[in-house]
C-alpha cells in the first residue's frame, strides 16, 4: 500500500511539473479532461490488474543476465502499479494543478481562500471516497474458505510458511488471530484460512470508482471558464506594494526564470519538508491507529473505529486547507508556515509520550490526546498545500503562478518518496526490535509446538508474517508491555526533525531580486 501511493504520488510530481507550462499555453479545459482521462483509467487498469492478481496470473519468462531460472512475473501487481500509480498519479498532477491558478486570477483579493477552496476539494474527495470505498468493498467482498481452529489442525511449516495437508496436498493457510480479526475487511471467526480464496472486493471497487470519476471530472473540466485578461471583482483595486511587509509583490517572474531564484528552492523544502512528515504518517493511520491503541483499549479502538479516524483525517485535512489558506489572507503566508512548522514540532513530539503512556496506563484520556494532536497536525498538512500557490503568487506574481506551482510539486513527489520510506524503513526497525524481544522471553520448547520451527528460523518466519507481534503477545509471560504501542515513536522525531529544517527554510525566504522581474516589453510580447 506504502510503495503504490509513493508510485501515484511520484506520477503527480512529475505531471505537474511539465502540466503547470501546458495549462498557461493549453488551458485549463485541455489539461482538466486530460486528468479525466487519466485517473478513471487508471483506476480500469488498476481493476484489471488486482483481478488478474486474484486469480494467480502470472507470466514466466527467462532473463539470462539476471538467472538462468526462469522468473514468475505477477502481471496484475504490475498492472496495478502501472494503471493506479502511474497513469493514475498523472491524471492526479493534471487535475491538481488545473484549477488553481484559474481560482486565483477570479479572486485577485483573496488569493489564499481562492487556493483554499481549489485544494479543500482535493481533501474533500477523499473524504466522500472513503465512506464510498468501505462500502463497495464490504459489498463485494468474499470470506475466505475457513478451515477451523488452529488448535483443531495439523499445521505444517516450510520456508516459513503455514499449510494444511487437505486430500493428500498441501495447502497454504494463514492463521488468523484474535487479535487480527479487526484488520479484516468484514470481522470473521480467528482460525485458519485458505490461501488464495475468497476475494477483497478491491477489483470490482475500482471498475466502479475508475467509470464515476471520468464521468464527473469530464462534466466538472468542461465547466472552467477563465476571466478577460485584466479583469478585477468590481469595486475592487490592487493594492500598493507589500512587498517588504507582507512579501507581496506587483511584478511577474517568468516559469523559467524563477527556477533561477533562491527563493523557489527554499519554498521548495518547506512544502517538501512539510508533506514528508505528514504523507508518511497518512499511508499508514490506520493501521497506527490500530498497533498503538488496540492492545490497550480494544472495546473502543475497533475497526469501525479506526476507519472512522481516516475518515476525520480527511475532514481535518480539507477544514485546514480552507481555514489556513484564508488565514494566510490576514496574518500572511510566512507566518503561517511559521505557524504550521513550529505548533508541528511540538506535536510530533507529544506522540510518542502518548504512546508510551498508553501502553503502560490504557485509560481513554491518552487516545484524547493522540487524536486531538494528529487532527490538529493534519489541518496543517493540507493548509501547507492550500497555501503554497498563493505563498507563489504573492513572491513571483500571478502571471505564471500555475505554472511555477506545477514545478514546485516535485517537492511533492520527491516527499512521497522519503515519508512512506521513513516511516517504513523506522517502523520495520522498531518491528524486528520487538519481534526479537518478544520471540527472547519464550521457552524454545513453546515456540517450537507453536510456529512448527525452532527460533534460528525466526527471520524467514517474520518475512513470511507467520510471526507477528500480535501471535507472539498470546504466548509471552503475562505481564509482558505490548511493545505495538512504541513502533513510530523513532518516526515521530524524525518527521519533528523535518519541521526544524522547514522552519529555518522559511525563515530565509525573502523578496525576489528585481533583476528577475519581467519587463513591460516582456509582459506585453507574453
């Protein structure tokens, strides 16, 4: 899931980059049915390939510079990574970037509610999404074929995985634990379950999400409509220079040579820095959710639980980007990013003490304040989006302000790169960490009758998920402190170190030398 949103986020970046000259040349009409286009077929291809995925289809072929061995390739993995991550990620920079500095040339007064209003939507659809997606996919989805209990059967270990021996072959099984039942799509019974059978309803989600997409962003691209050139709301006229004040500036940089500016690449590690910390921790919210706060308070953090707080994340995500974005129109984009660096820093760093708290006192009031603290930090991750196209337009003019924003996305890109690669590489260090931990404090003798394997094969029976954390805490001595709670505490100061960099970023950021201003001749030929 990780590695796939980076794919799509990768795409957008990219798009964006060479889309922001395209929309000043094509229009935002073009560039929005183009995105249209994209994302819903994206999503057709990405349904092809998890199909395929579930009915095993796989290609074999012979690469001798790699081996001399044939090699299984999954097609549908790759069909998905392809459909969703790549054409998909495009179709998502395209229509990032389409509508927002159309917005702004409507509302010259009040650019950042403008920015605001174009990217709350970005939020709000993954909102609207999520309470459709949970709801296809518990229509769609089907049980896997339940064996019994583990107790109940004859289990076998090779490689580190499980089977059952069923009509004299073996057959992959996966032990479902107690603890395990809440990450299942519908809650079933813990036990053992085939392999390979029943289905996640995920194919038959994404056909229907990919048709309804293209159907109403082609209706919504073919709506735009862009002002008369030098066209202003009535009654209203541009204000003097705030350029020393408020870092708003008359003059226009042209798309190419802002790249020239210190400027860009300052504003460049503020969004970057920005998203990094807050991109990484949205991959995964539900599942961290789940691993700080299930073990202690089980009867209240449920899946529906869980599913709940992605879903407020995206409610928190859109009311930060409107909220911030206008904000910004008062007390000005520097101070807000200031705002957004320095309250982040202090609440990155409250989580892990919410998380140590929790696991060794589970009373409610610690899940309280991990909540609070993540929707306050996710208002502020979408504000930093909202904001940033004004934050431009204020530094480099309006001229060329969608395109200079599609540049600065790469920003983007290059953070759904490194979020989801720290938050995985620190939380998987954290995971083997506790795993060894934990495998440490039972008799060989027990973990051998439980796992069929001795603990030297404890590497290739965690790569294999046939040793989790979950399974082991049913085995350890009573008493033992669930270490699930713990495994993104390295994260949270790392993402609080990002910030600290941000904000000095920030704090650099200055008026652009006039030598990169656009002449009258050069505004009149443009």
């Amino acid at each position: 899931v990780v590695w796939i949103f980076s794919d799509a986020i990768v795409s957008l970046g990219l798009s964006a980059a060479y889309a922001g000259k395209w929309l000043e040349e094509g229009g935002p009409r073009m560039v929005g049915f183009v995105s249209a286009c994209c994302w819903g077929g994206g999503f057709l291809l990405g349904s092809l390939g998890i199909y395929l995925h579930e009915l095993g289809f796989q290609i074999s072929m012979s690469i001798p510079v790699i081996s001399s061995k044939p090699i299984n390739l999954q097609l549908g993995l790759y069909l998905l990574y392809f459909g969703y991550g790549v054409v998909g990620g495009v179709g998502l920079g395209l229509g990032y970037v389409s509508p927002v500095s159309t917005l702004i040339r409507w509302f010259p007064d009040r650019r950042g509610m403008a920015t605001g209003m174009a990217i709350m939507g970005f939020g709000g659809g993954a909102m609207i999404a999520k309470l459709s997606i949970d709801r296809l996919l518990a229509n769609f989805y089907k049980v896997p074929e339940y064996l019994g209990s583990a107790e109940s059967l004859k289990l076998i270990t090779e490689g580190g995985r499980r089977f059952v021996e069923i009509s004299g072959n073996l057959t992959e099984v996966v032990i479902v634990s107690a603890n395990d039942i809440a990450k299942m799509i519908v809650p079933g019974d813990p036990g053992v379950y085939i392999v390979g059978t029943g289905s996640s309803g995920a194919a038959q989600t994404f056909l229907f999400l990919g048709i309804v997409y293209f159907i109403v962003m082609t209706i919504a691209a073919f709506s735009y409509r862009v002002p008369a050139e030098g066209w202003t709301p009535k009654g209203w006229t541009p204000p003097k220079d705030k350029e020393k004040t408020k870092l708003i500036t008359k003059n226009h940089v042209h798309i190419d040579q802002a790249l020239k500016t210190p400027q860009f690449y300052f504003l460049w590690i503020v969004l970057c820095f920005n998203v990094t910390a807050g991109i990484g921790v949205i991959g995964v919210a539900k599942t961290m959710m789940v691993e700080i706060f299930s073990p202690s308070l089980p009867a209240i953090v449920t899946a529906s639980f869980a599913g709940t707080y992605v879903l407020m994340i995206s409610v928190f995500n859109m009311i930060g980007r409107i909220f911030w974005a206008s904000m910004s129109d008062f007390i000005g984009r520097k101070t807000t990013y200031f705002i957004f660096f320095s309250l982040g820093i202090l609440l990155y760093m409250s989580i892990p003490f919410t998380a140590k708290a929790i696991s060794i006192n589970p009373v409610v009031v610690y899940l309280i304040m991990f909540y609070a603290a993540s929707m306050i930090i996710f208002t502020m991750y979408g504000g930093g989006f909202a904001t940033i196209p004004a934050y431009l337009a204020d530094i480099f003019g309006t001229k060329y302000v969608g395109g200079i924003h599609g540049r600065l996305l790469t920003a983007w890109a290059t953070a759904g790169v490194l979020g989801p690669l720290a938050i995985t590489k620190l939380r998987q260090n954290s995971i083997e960490d506790a795993i060894s931990d934990l495998a440490s404090k039972i008799s060989p003798e027990k973990f051998l009758e439980v796992y069929g394997a001795s603990v030297d094969s404890l590497s290739e029976l965690v790569k294999q998920k046939t040793v989790t954390i979950s399974n082991l805490m049913q085995h350890v001595p009573e008493g033992t402190i669930n270490p699930s709670a713990t495994l993104y505490n390295s994260t949270m100061f790392a993402m609080a170190g990002l910030l600290a960099i941000a904000f000095v970023s920030n704090l650099l950021i200055g008026p652009v030398d006039k030598k990169h201003h656009m002449t009258e001749e050069e505004l009149k030929k443009s």
